[in-house]
C-alpha cells in the first residue's frame, strides 16, 4: 500500500525531530495535530510497511532497530524473576 501524505509526513517530521523530549512532544501537538501517543502508535504502524523503507530506508531502519532494542530489554525485564516470586 503506497504511502499517503500523513505517513509521509510522520516519517519527514521524525527525520527532523528524532530525540524524544518535550520540545518534540509540543511539536508533535501543533505541527501535526495530534497527541504523541497517538504520533508513535501510527509511526510505528508506518515503519512496517516496504513503502516506508523505499522512501528513507536510513530513517525507518534506525527505527526498526531501536524498537527492537526497546522489545528485547522488556523481555529481558520479564524474564528475570523477581524477589517476591522465589
């Protein structure tokens, strides 16, 4: 499915603004319109699609990777049992 104009400018704005902080959040808000929940739960669907790749292959990869990352210590976290379930 070929990307429309509001996943194009998801990834463009992530391009512009990829650290994570409140400055990016208020951004987010006027620029897009948006909450930032709602920005990272469709910037995430958009990722996983080809046509992302194609149109800046730099960008979604790094996200993919980052994602990843964040995944595998969250499974890590689970994994590790706790004191109180001994």
């Amino acid at each position: 499915m070929p990307l429309n104009d509001r996943d194009r400018a998801l990834l463009d704005f992530e391009s512009r603004h990829p650290r994570h902080d409140a400055v990016k959040e208020e951004a987010v808000r006027t620029e897009l319109a948006m909450t930032p929940a709602r920005y990272y739960q469709l910037l995430g669907r958009v990722i996983d699609t080809a046509d992302a790749a194609a149109y800046d292959a730099l960008l979604v990869h790094r996200l993919r990777r980052l994602r990843d990352a964040r995944e595998r210590e969250r499974a890590a976290r689970a994994a590790i049992p706790t004191a109180a379930a001994r």
